[in-house]
C-alpha cells in the first residue's frame, strides 16, 4: 500500500508518547495466541510430579504446524526472607525454562541441576527461555485457603493484585547459554520478537493455575474445588520490570524501528480507509466499551500514574460524548478524523489508546504488520564510510536537531548516569553529582554525542568521507552508526536526552512492555513498575473456544474489578 | 586446554564489553563484538582473537597511538602492529580492495575476516585473505581456513577470486565451544565496565526491593 502518511518520528518518538503506549492487536502476546489458533496447535501436561509442599517439577507440551517446545517448571519451598523481585535475588518460588523439542529424563535432571540457578547456571542451545517467578503472597494464601475450604476466592481480592505469581525475568537470545534468536529463523508462528518469551510465560500462567489448585486440594482434600473459569482468566502473570528492560531501546535502535513502523503503518492503513462498515464500527465500539470500563477500575498509588489515569477516564468520557453526539465514524476517512479530533481534545494517553483501539476490528488490513517486526540486526550494522561529512553534517542537523538543540550546559541536563552494576550486572541510573562510577558510564548518551559529533564536524573537512574521519575519530564511530541508521529508520532513535535528572526511564519501560502485550501498568517509583500479562486469556485447555482476540481488555485494568463496578 | 560453551550472543556481548574495558572506545568496542560474533559463527576462533588483540601492544587510535591510514602509506612503527580492529573496520567502511593492504604486520590478522564476509554476502564477491602460511576464503556461502592458522599478528594481503575452493563453512548459530581461559580474561575485562556494588547504590537501585512484597 503505497502513500500512506505515517506519523512523523518527531511526534512519535517522544518519551512522554511512547510512556502511553498501549498494547495493540500486533502486540507480542496477542501475535502469539492467535497463531497458536490459527494454527491448531495443541497443548498437554505430560508430567506433574509436585509434592504436598509444593515442591517438584511438571512440564507443558505445546505442538502445531512440524513444531514441539516444552514448558519445565520447578516449584520451590522458599523461604519468605527470600523472596525479592531484584536481579540480584538468589532463589525464587517457581523457575522455568521453555524447552526446543521434547524434554527426556535426563534433560529434565540437566535441567534440575541449572535452571532453579537462573544467571548462576548454565543452560544449553535447546533452551529458549529461562525464566522464574514469585507469588504475590497475600493473594497466594487467600486463594489457597478458600478453594481448599471448597468455596471460591474474592473477586475484589483477586482483581486487587490481578496475579498469583509474577516473573522477575524472562531470559532469551541466547543468555545464560539459552539458543540464539536465529535459531528460531523461519519457524512458522515462532519467527518473531519475543514470541518464544511469550509463548513461555503463557505456559507459566497454565502452571501457576495448577499449582494453586494442587495445593488447595493437598490441604483440603476431596472438600477442595477447583479455580472457576472467570476467576482464573482474571488472572494474569504479573510482571516486576525495572531498569534493565530500559537500555534495550537504545541498543537495540533497528529493531524498536521495526516495531513502531508496523505500529504506524497499521495506524496509516486504518486511518486511509475511505469509510467504516458496520463490522468495524461495530468493532471499535466494543473495544472502546471494554476500555471505559477498565479505565474506571485502573488504580495506581503513584502520583503520575494518578495523574495519567485521571486524563484517561475524562478522555474516555469526551470520546464517549463525541461518539455519541457527531457520529464520526459514519463520515468519510471515518478513523482519520476520529484520530485527528483525539490529537485536538485528548491527552497524550488518551490519543495512543485511540489510535490502540482503532486497531483493534482491522485485523485482516494490517495483521500481516507482525510478520515485519523482526530484524536482523547483523545485517544493519556496518557503516557507510562513502559517505562526505558535509551530507554528514547535513543528515545529523535534519535527524538530530532535536539533539542538537539542547542545552547540555545547564545544571539537570547531565545529573544522571546510567551504569551497570557489578552485583549481578544489574543495570541501574545514578545522580552524576551524588555517585560515584560515572567514568564507567553506560552509552546512552546519545544527545550528547550527537552534540560532540557535531562539534567535531564543524572544524573537519567536509570533503573527507566518514572511512577517512573515523580513523582519526573512532570516538565518533557509534554516533556516525546510528545516524546511518537513522537515515532508513526513522523510528531508531527516541528523541529525548536520556541523561537528564526529568527523565522517567518509566517511559521506557512501557513502550517495550505495551509491545510486549501487558496491561494494567502500575508504576511503584519512577524507575520500576508491576504489569500483568495475559489477563483475561485462555488456557491451554479452552485455547480453541470462543471468539479470537475476545479476552483482550483495553485501557488496562482488570475485568473482575470493572465488573464489579459496573453492578455497584 | 579446557573449553567452555557460549551463546553468540553471549560472544557478542562479552568481546564488546571486554574491548570497552580494555579502553577501546564505544564504537570500535561494538566492532570487536560484531566481529567475534561473525568469526564463530563461521567456526573461526573470534574470541581467541579478541582476546589475543586486547592483550598486545599495538598502534590504535583507541589507544593513544597512531591510527592505521594505509592508504596513506603509513605503517606500524616500533614494533607495534596496528590495531586489527581498527584495520578491521578500516576495511568494513570501504571496498576493501581499494583500501591499502600495506600495512604491515596486523594484530589479531584474523578479524580483517569479519569485514571479508560481510562485503562477500552484500557484494557476492569472494576475497582471501593470506597471511604466511595460510588464509581463509570469505565468500557469500561461508568460509574456509588454507593451510595455518595466523600468528598473533601477521603481515596480511587480500585478493579477490573468481570462485571459492570447497567445502565452505556456513554460518551456525548453536553456542560455541571457546576457550575457558580465554573467555574468563574477556569477562575480567569486561568487568572494568562495572561499576562497583556500594549499599548506596543498592538501595537507590534499579528496582523492586523487599519493601515491595
């Protein structure tokens, strides 16, 4: 489709749009769960092997189209004083690793004598993901005791926290000795970012609703009952995501290109469409209701969360009235000036749940998006040294202006550092004044070095080419590498100065997690938050039934608890 | 002479840290990653090499001495070799058929192969790069090692063939089997890139604490 007119990176790529990013239909989880439909796959649990102390090991098979992975789980005794969502945490309640192929006795001992180790042992190229996880305690032992008693836990209680266990990494791409993303090249439905890692943490919730269910029934015996249905898809896997998820945007600059591009190019399609149909209206109005209701029940301690979800809900209720009142969506290129009247009267937020939401009934316009989402950065990585500096120069002012343009003299432009920890190579941010280790600064400091190259620009021979500067400059070398990047990748780069004491690695976080396919964002500082993934999914056992896609909430909070405020 | 086992990605990310530690700069620490990547995943020894590179005395603007412009006629001066990186990504940045092949003796010669492979599959060109005694083949398809592998460093020509000697190795990407010794002083390396843990720092963090359960 050719003319469309994407939103241009200066809008987009800005901290404060991408911290608002809601998950789509092109989201990773989303991706995954309707491939596994799509292509009939069939999951079983071959093995569960767990102990009345709910300590053992269980596995989950998942088979379609030529292919075979395998969930192995370990449940674990850990001791409360234990228990932490930090990297640097040693033993966790349940550890995970996804499987390529089928798992034997001796890979299950292999793995036995690793996996429970996560970063401290090794795994081998047959392993995708690793992976563990922690209970949320207080839900844990609420939803234990009322099935073991045979009466079913609170909703209220449940739709509080929203899970029974939260992962506090899920390990990929080759760590730990895990295989190569390349491994994966080609596979049908497993060929894409992260698809392995959501597909493991899918799996991880399966386990997780068993395990609460065995240990109901080894302390209640034949009086225990089972999770309902609805209280069991309210519940997804939560998720403690800090600062080590932050860097990858930035080290990672063609791959977040690839992904924002399809998430534009979705929005461009939709938004050329000349006209609705009772189909898509009738869709959109759906996802639109689901998303009032979960706005209302979206909670957050945190003073900018509070904030945001305050403009979400009177967001939520102008659009209601717009709807209502002026019928858009039965004018002509209905969705792009439903998209424009959002960018004159919503909030930030309330602007990318629109152009989320307007996604949503278009499947079969812009589905195939996901499939581009992949990249091969190898590929990507060599630099032009044909390049003159004067097109340098050229290039770096119209890619980099909003770089160049800042005044990295002032006090709070240069306060933080980011830096990696030597306890467990935890990534973490400092105040450049109060810390010490900022010679051993991480780079992401980009606009400052675009500043620095452009410096070094203004005093060189602009009729040398880049080979011939970066002999002398290899300080420049990574700049110059990315703003080659740039030139073809538009969405490469986030345009604010990332050193700056404002900055909300928050914002970060977000964008890569609303493309992960999580909800209900729940900031606990400006540096780590909790999510939930898979809320309102099916399992494995009910994978086929219903409508695609017809569990996914939008504008984030649980169904249980907008349930419960739509009957008060 | 014990082997450990390692991810490409863990190759990668492990010789980019290692070269940052080692005080190349940020850019040319990405080209040592990149390449110790690509020489593995064609079975070359690209973490031996890394490791023997960051080890030796040698001419690099990185490092405070001169950069190799061989196209200029310079050369490595009191027994330094010039930097392999930095020959590496002299090549990596231009046809390397009209970069300048004189340059001497090259420190970890082998890396020039990363740049070699790179322009074979973009080009579908095939290059040799020979070294006393042996070379390796870059082709779009893959590799081959002729005869010895080279010194630590080694004077280095690169020619263009008309077609490659088979078999080639493709390119794999299951972990590698590297040297443990190797690998450790690549991850002491990189560990300069660490900032030490101070009860500060950990309680300013990064994240979720025990406070938070």
């Amino acid at each position: 489709m050719t003319g469309l007119s994407l939103r241009p990176p200066q809008q987009v790529m800005r901290l404060s749009r991408l911290g608002s990013a809601h998950q789509t239909r092109l989201s990773f989880m989303r991706v995954v769960l309707r491939g596994l439909r799509r292509g009939g796959w069939q999951i079983t649990r071959p093995l569960w092997k767990i102990d009345a102390q709910g300590v053992g090991r269980a596995t989950y098979r998942v088979a379609g189209q030529g292919q075979v992975y395998t969930l192995v789980a370990f449940a674990h005794d850990l001791p409360p004083e234990q228990r932490s969502d930090r990297v640097i945490a040693e033993s966790w309640d349940a550890t995970f690793a996804l499987v390529d192929g089928e798992v034997s006795e001796d890979d299950l001992n292999r793995l036995a004598d690793n996996v429970p180790l996560q970063e401290a042992g090794r795994v081998s190229d047959r392993e995708l993901v690793l992976s563990r996880a922690n209970r949320s305690v207080r839900l844990w032992d609420h939803v234990v005791e009322r099935l073991a008693s045979g009466t079913q836990p609170d909703p209220a209680i449940m739709a509080e926290v929203g899970y029974l266990m939260r992962t506090t990494a899920v390990y990929g791409s080759g760590k730990f000795g895990a295989a190569d993303h390349a491994a994966l090249s080609g596979r049908a439905l497993m060929d894409g970012p992260f698809r392995a890692e959501m597909l493991a943490v899918w799996l991880i919730r399966a386990f997780v609703r068993d395990l609460v269910e065995h240990m109901a029934r080894t302390r209640g015996g034949s009086a225990a009952v089972p999770l309902a249905r609805d209280l069991a898809e309210s519940l997804g896997i939560g998720n403690s995501t800090g600062l080590g998820m932050a860097p990858f945007l930035v080290n990672h600059p063609a791959l977040l290109d690839a992904w924002i591009t399809a998430r534009e190019t979705a929005l461009a399609r939709v938004c050329a469409q000349d006209a609705s149909t009772p189909e898509t209206r009738a869709g959109f109005g759906a996802a639109f209701d689901g998303a009032c209701a979960n706005v209302a029940g979206w909670h957050s301690a945190h003073p900018l969360q509070i904030a945001k979800l305050d403009a979400l809900r009177e967001d939520c209720a102008r659009l209601s009235a717009y709807l209502r009142t002026d019928d858009p969506l039965g004018a002509e290129q209905p969705w792009a000036a439903l998209y424009s009247w959002s960018q004159r009267h919503l909030s930030v937020e309330g602007q990318e749940l629109v152009a989320a939401l307007m996604l949503e009934p278009h499947g079969g316009l812009i589905d195939d998006l996901a499939e581009k989402m992949g990249v091969d950065e190898m590929a990507r990585h060599c630099l032009d040294g044909a390049v003159r500096l004067d097109k340098v120069q050229r290039d770096l002012r119209a890619q980099y202006d909003w770089a160049l343009d800042l005044d990295l003299e002032q006090p709070d432009a240069q306060a933080r550092f980011w830096y990696v920890s030597a306890a467990k190579q935890e990534p973490r941010l400092g105040r450049r004044a109060q810390e010490l280790g900022a010679e051993l600064e991480q780079p992401l400091d980009i606009a400052r070095a675009a500043q620095a190259l452009g410096r070094a620009l203004s005093v060189a021979d602009l009729t040398q080419c880049v080979a011939d500067f970066v002999m002398t400059h290899p300080e420049h070398r990574r700049m110059l590498r990315r703003l080659h990047l740039n030139r073809d990748a538009p969405y490469s780069e986030i345009r604010d100065n990332l050193l700056d004491d404002a900055i909300l690695p928050l914002n970060m976080l977000r964008l890569k997690l609303a493309f992960f396919g999580a909800t209900r964002f729940d900031p606990r500082s400006d540096r780590w938050l909790r999510i939930t993934m898979y809320q309102g999914a099916p399992y494995p056992d009910d994978l086929h039934d219903g409508a695609e896609d017809a569990w996914v909430l939008h504008g984030g909070a649980a169904p249980g608890r907008a349930g419960q405020i739509a009957a008060e | 002479m014990t082997l450990t086992r390692r991810s490409l990605s863990e190759i990668r990310a492990t010789a980019q840290k290692a070269a940052r530690g080692a005080g190349c700069c940020w850019g040319m620490a990405e080209e040592a990653g990149f390449a110790a990547r690509l020489l593995e995943a064609h079975d070359l020894a690209g973490v031996a090499t890394v490791d023997a590179l960051l080890a030796a005395p040698r001419a690099c603007a990185c490092a405070g001495g001169v950069a190799p412009r061989g196209g200029q006629g310079e050369r490595a001066g009191e027994g330094r070799a010039l930097c392999g990186l930095s020959v590496m990504a002299r090549l990596s940045d231009g046809d390397p058929l009209q970069c300048a092949s004189n340059w001497g003796e090259v420190a970890g010669p082998l890396l020039l192969a990363g740049a070699l492979l790179v322009h074979a599959q973009r080009t579908g060109r095939i290059f040799e790069l020979s070294w006393p005694g042996g070379s390796v083949i870059c082709a779009p398809e893959g590799c081959r090692v002729m005869g010895a592998l080279p010194a630590d460093r080694a004077a280095v020509s690169i020619q263009l063939l008309d077609a490659a000697p088979l078999p080639l190795v493709p390119a794999r990407c299951d972990g590698r089997a590297v040297l443990a010794s190797a690998w450790q002083r690549l991850e002491d390396l990189a560990a300069r890139t660490y900032v030490p843990e101070t009860e500060a720092s950990r309680a300013a963090g990064a994240g979720p604490d025990a406070a938070s359960q």
